[in-house]
C-alpha cells in the first residue's frame, strides 16, 4: 500500500512538471505568434536556468526560432550581432537533450541556420581567410548534413595546402552526389567544382581516363555547361593524341560529337580518321570493311545535309552533301589533292559506275568522258589526268581514250597552270609521245621548262629523275647536262649551304645561330626551335637525296628524347649508348634514345649531320651508313651546347630493302657532287655478300692507288670503305673517277663520281 501511494506520488509530481514545462513552451510560442521576439527570448533564457524546464529540447529550439527571427528583423537584427552563433548553440543544445536528434517539426528551421552559416563562411572565402571558414562550414555540416558546406571545407582545406583531407573532403562530396543523383535527387551545382577538381589533377597527372571518369560522371549528374564542356573536349583531345589511329579513338571523337555535333575539332578529327582508315583498308587490301566504312561515312554525311544544324555544320565540314554520289565526288577529289591515288581511283571508279545511266562497259566509259571533262574545266586537270589513267587501266587504251587525252593537252598547253597541273600535263605529252627524242622544239622547250620549275619548287628528286631520262633519250643535247649542274648547285645551297647555324651578324642583327637553352644545373634538356630541327631534317636529306634515297622526318617525340640523351652527354661529358641510371641527368627516355642514336661531341645540330657523314675518324663509316639506310623513316634529333644525338636505327620506312640487292648505296655518290663532300672515307654499301670483294679506282687510263678497310658488319647495309690515295684538290672539276666493284661471286659494279666548284657565297 506504501509502493503504490509512492507511484502515486512520482506520477503525479512528473505530470506536474511536464504540464508546467508545456504552460511554459505554450508562453514562449504565443509570444513569438504575437511577434514579440525580446519577451520570447527572455522566457526561453528564463526557463533554461530552471531544473523543472531545461531538460525539455523544445525550449532550445524554439530560442533559436527566436533568435532567428530577430536576426531577420531590420530593427533587432544589427542590435543582436551574435544571434547567428547563440542560435546554433541553441539548436545543438536541443539535439543534445532530444538524444541527438532534431525535433522534426524543427527541421527547417535548422536548413535556414545552415543558409546564414554558410553565408558567413561564404564571406570569409571572399577575404581569405580560409582556417576562419572552414570552422564555419564544418559548424553547418554538423548542423545537417549539408554537403555543400562539406564542399566549401574542402575547397578551404586545399587552399591551405591541407590536400589530403580536402581531397577527402571533396571525394565525399563526389560520392554523395552520385548517390543522390541515382536517388533521382536533384544536386546543387556547387559541387560541380569537385568533379572538376579531381578532373583538372588527373589530366595535369596524365591520367586521362581517370580524369574522363570524373567528367563522365559530372554530366550525368549536372548535365553539360561551359566548364565541364571545356575539361572533357580538352582531355579527350589529349586522350585522342595517345592513341593511334583506330576504332577506339573513332569511339572517343563519335562520343563527344553525341555531345558536341558541330564542334569543328572533333567533326575535322572525325573526318580525318575517316579518311586514314579508309586508305588503310585499302591498303591492306580489306575491300570489306573499306566499303563499310565508306557505306557509313556517306550515310553521315547525307544524314548532317538534311539536318536542322546543316549551316553550322558546313563550316566544320567539307564532305556534307545531300547526296551519297557527291560525297563520293568530294572523297575522289579530296585523295587526290594529297596524290594518295590508289584510293581515289578506287572510290572514282565507284562513283562512275554508281552515276552511270546504262550498265555497259560503253556506258561507264562514255560516263568517265563527262567527268573527266568536268574535272578538268572545274576542278584541276591533274584529277583530270588521273581519271583518264583510271579509264585506260580499266578498258584498255582506245581511240576514245587517245581523244580524250589529246583534247586535254590541247586545252592545257600555253595556259597558265599551277605546278601539279604541269605535272599531269607532262605525263599527258609523255603519253601521248613516249620517243623523246622525236620530241619537236615546242615540246624540248616545255619539258625545259617543266623541269627549272621543279628545281625552283625543291623538287630535286623529281626533276633529277626527269633530267636522267632525258640525257638517256638525248645524249647529245647539252641543255640537260647544265641542268643537272643547275640541279646540283641549287640543292646544295639550299639544302645545305643555308642550313649552316653558324652565328652571322645581319644588318647588325644575329641571325642563323643555335644556343642552348638548357642548364645541366638543374638538369634542364631544353628545347629546339622548330626552324633549326627543319634544317637539321633538311641537310640529311640532301644526303640521303645524293645518294638516290628517299626522304626522312624528324619526329617531334624522338627529338625529345633525343635532347634528353645530348643533356646526359653533355652533363656527364661523356658518350655511352648505354648510360646507367648512376649517371647526372639521367632518364629513362635519354638512355632509349642513346641506344638507338649517333653520338658526338664537339658539334651540334646541322654541324653534327655532316660530323656524322663525313665519319673521318672511323673506318667502318657506321654513322654514315646508319644515316644512308634506306628504310630510315622516322629519326629524331637533339642538341645542347655540345653534345648531340641523332636517333638513326630506324627501320619503319616503306622501302624494300631486297631493291638494295641489285641497286648500290655510294658516297660520293654517282654523277656530280660538290668537292667539298669528298670526304676521306669513300663507301659501297649494297645487300650482298662483300666478302673478297675488290674496290678499283680509275681516272681515264690510270689507276688510282687506294687503301682498302676490312669488312665491319652491324651498320645498316653491308659497306665497302676505302681511301683513294689522291688529293681531291687537284682533280679538275667534273673530271670523273671511276668506281669499280667486283664481288666475288663475278657482280661487277662501275659508276663515275665528278667534283663540281661551287662557291655558294653570293649565289
């Protein structure tokens, strides 16, 4: 009877406390209904300091209701400076005593504290001062939750230089965000900038696909904008550089034009890569997925003419057309501009076929009559001829065929053309009149003519080619000897007289010269002007052309690593083609290129080239003969204040080298050469078996006595070397010497080598 009367007794005591704490809450919400804020923030401070009320959460949260609005209030807010502070202290007070959680019919009112919190932290970002808000903005998320508050302490924390947990901070953020878009929750676009954050480390880092992710993933959430636009377009195209021409990189450009469909970079690319798979395929001899791809390229281009953005894409693209057969058209004459031919002859004879009314081979052919016609009233009369070329190889030569050629030189002669027209109209005269020697005056002259062009164009190996046939048709003529003198001196000085790097004073300025820019302090490889490279790419070519090779290039990336190998030389001052991470300066890049390049000390750039072929010092010549290779293609170069590399093992060009089986490889070489590129070592490379070979020497009747070096095999080609006993010097020019190799399985081998005097000074 006691117990109960005592339960009686709690029960009746708590119901009195709850009912005066409710008559209390009660007093405080009538005063905030009535808007008297002061009286409702004196009760609620009141009742605070009493034991019977200050368990109760809701006091605390409607304080903070109080002093929110009084913070709103133009009169009481700039007389309530701390409202903003007192009333979140409020608030956590609240939670605390509701077992840390926020009354739900509070929850509102809290999103409005995380509002003005963020507000205040917003404007200490605007002065710096960073540790300031990030202690605000770590106050909101502790509020609610709010993440973008978790953003901005990120942000902060990475503008103190506190990366690790910004980047922690904001990879939440990331994480939060895809979630809540998968929710089919809508995100603020605050955030976006943590994407792009982690998008802009990863493609500073290289880290390409990284940084796409983080981009892919900021456009499904956000959707496109300028900034996100900008970061995937630029790291696509860095993407894009990395990988060679494929599939997968068509997969990359046709993602971004889902994107972007006008974007003149990517539909270029896109058109680009097009036009390099289709010229693959054709030669790989895959007419399969040649004519796939080209059934899909034509269907693009239609696709794109009858789209709504066909203004906007007519300024990207050159190939749109509403219709399939002059899409065609515009391929045929596209292939052609470059002289890429085989598959442009390939796409004409489609073309022709598909826009032929008839089914005959009468009817293609009359069709192939109309075009070429056209072609050469409207378009060039080298698509003219190459069309024409096509028709023959198709139907045989016929009297139709001699017309239509015919008729073409008949319109092209005496009319002013530009130099690929010339080209086609020489072939066409040729054709037409293959005895040269039958040739009339009008003809000599323009073949004369067709030929100083060439030279004056640089085009040395087309007109030397030309040149050669026509001494072999007119041995008699005079004209042709002289040209092949004019050839020889124009060549020599611009290929290799004004590729000198030389410091030269000009009018008072320095010109011509080649300094380093590089510091083996700080292990600095430097860089090479684009204009010094092309005359280094420049001088060995005039080699390789003497010499009756074709053409190399310098590749941008071997360069690099080129200048990566001269800066170990020269901060070492040494050479090894296998230098070892011990040595200064080392790189993984500098050490590949020592491997597979020439090395020297002493010269630089255009200087190194001529060191090189010259080899006065070795007997074997191998960096001669790695430079006279035929199937060089792709070499590199570099250079610091005194050390150079030439990446020159390179075996990616498209010569067959079995053509090197009955052709030889010689320097001097055969015919007229400056007396200055008769170097001491004299060389016979050919891909024979040298062994007891003999290397004989004449001039007129008399032998010319000469030493003979052992075979060193490893250089490119097998090479005879040896050194006449005679001084250059006093040859008279053009006097020939005679070259005979006799190999020991009875090949015999004769060519003449004449010096020519050229002073290039004033030339």
């Amino acid at each position: 009877m006691k117990n109960l009367l005592r339960y009686s007794l709690i029960l009746a005591l708590l119901s009195s406390i709850f009912t005066g704490a409710n008559a209390q809450i009660e007093k405080i919400s009538l005063a905030l209904e009535d808007g008297n804020l002061k009286r409702a923030l004196k009760l609620a401070e009141t009742y605070e300091e009493d034991p019977q009320y200050k368990k109760n959460p809701e006091l605390y949260f409607l304080k903070a209701e109080a002093l929110y609005r009084m913070m709103e209030d133009p009169f009481l807010g700039p007389r309530t400076p701390d409202a903003l502070k007192m009333g979140i202290k409020a608030i956590e007070k609240g939670r605390y005593k509701g077992g840390g959680e926020i009354l739900p019919e509070y929850s509102d009112l809290v999103d409005k504290y995380v509002v003005k919190n963020n507000e205040k932290g917003a404007s200490e970002y605007k002065i710096n001062k960073y540790t300031g808000a990030i202690k605000t903005y770590e106050k909101s998320f502790s509020l609610n939750g709010d993440m973008i508050a978790k953003y901005w302490v990120g942000k902060c924390q990475l503008l103190t230089e506190d990366t690790v947990l910004g980047e922690e901070n904001l990879n939440m953020v990331v994480t939060w965000s895809n979630e809540e878009h998968a929710e089919g929750n809508e995100v603020d676009k605050t955030v976006q900038e943590a994407y792009i954050y982690f998008a802009d480390q990863h493609w500073l880092s290289k880290k390409y696909d990284s940084a796409s992710m983080y981009l892919e993933s900021a456009r499904r959430v956000f959707g496109g904008n300028a900034k996100i636009d900008y970061f995937q377009k630029e790291v696509t195209k860095e993407q894009i550089k990395q990988l060679p021409p494929s599939s997968l990189m068509m997969e990359k450009i046709k993602h971004m034009l889902s994107f972007f469909p006008t974007d003149t970079f990517f539909v270029k690319k896109e058109n680009a890569l097009y036009l390099y798979l289709l010229r693959n395929h054709y030669g790989n001899r895959d007419t399969s997925k040649l004519d796939t791809m080209l059934a899909h390229f034509t269907a693009e281009k239609v696709e794109r003419a009858n789209s709504k953005r066909v203004n906007r894409y007519k300024k990207a693209d050159q190939f749109i057309d509403a219709k399939t057969e002059n899409v065609l058209w515009k391929l045929v004459k596209y292939y052609s501009k470059f002289n890429h031919i085989p598959i442009s002859n390939y796409i004409a004879h489609k073309y022709m076929v598909s826009t032929t009314k008839g089914e005959t081979p009468e009817d293609v052919l009359a069709r192939y009559t109309v075009i070429i016609d056209y072609a050469a009233k409207s378009h060039s009369l080298h698509l003219a001829s190459q069309l024409l070329n096509l028709a023959e190889s198709v139907y045989g030569n016929s009297t139709a065929v001699d017309g239509i050629r015919n008729s073409l030189i008949s319109k092209a002669k005496g009319t002013e053309i530009n130099l690929q027209d010339e080209r086609a109209l020489y072939a066409l005269m040729v054709k037409s009149n293959p005895n040269l020697a039958s040739a009339d005056e009008e003809t000599m002259d323009f073949y004369s003519a067709h030929i100083d062009r060439l030279i004056k164009n640089k085009d040395y190996i087309d007109a030397k080619a030309l040149i050669v046939k026509h001494m072999a048709a007119q041995p008699e003529h005079a004209i042709w000897r002289d040209k092949i003198d004019y050839l020889a001196k124009e060549d020599f000085y611009y290929s290799y007289y004004m590729t000198r790097v030389k410091d030269e004073m000009v009018a008072g300025t320095k010109v011509n010269g080649y300094e380093w820019n590089g510091s083996r302090a700080t292990c600095d490889a430097g860089d090479i002007e684009a204009s010094i490279q092309k005359k280094v790419e420049n001088r060995i070519n005039y080699f390789r052309r003497q010499a009756g090779l074709s053409e190399i290039y310098l590749d941008p990336e071997l360069n690099d690593w080129c200048q990566k190998a001269a800066l170990m030389m020269e901060s070492n001052k040494s050479l090894s083609h296998e230098p070892d991470s011990r040595w200064s300066c080392y790189s993984d890049e500098g050490a590949h290129a020592a491997r597979y390049s020439l090395l020297t000390k002493g010269a630089t750039t255009t200087m190194a080239v001529t060191s090189f072929f010259a080899d006065s010092k070795n007997p074997s010549v191998g960096n001669r003969r790695w430079l006279l290779y035929p199937n060089g293609a792709a070499l590199g170069h570099g250079s610091t204040a005194n050390a150079c590399a030439i990446w020159a093992l390179d075996d990616s060009g498209s010569v067959d080298t079995n053509k090197y089986k009955e052709e030889f490889i010689a320097w001097p070489p055969e015919g007229i050469t400056p007396r200055m590129m008769f170097f001491n070592f004299w060389s016979f490379s050919i891909k024979q078996d040298l062994k007891g070979a003999k290397v004989k020497m004449m001039m007129g009747d008399s032998e010319i006595e000469l030493e003979q070096f052992d075979l060193v095999d490893g250089y490119g080609l097998p090479t005879l070397v040896w050194k006449p006993g005679i001084d250059i010097k006093t040859i008279t020019e053009k006097t020939a010497l005679t070259v005979v190799v006799e190999l020991q399985n009875g090949r015999r081998y004769e060519y003449d080598v004449m010096p020519l005097d050229f002073d290039p000074v004033g030339y």
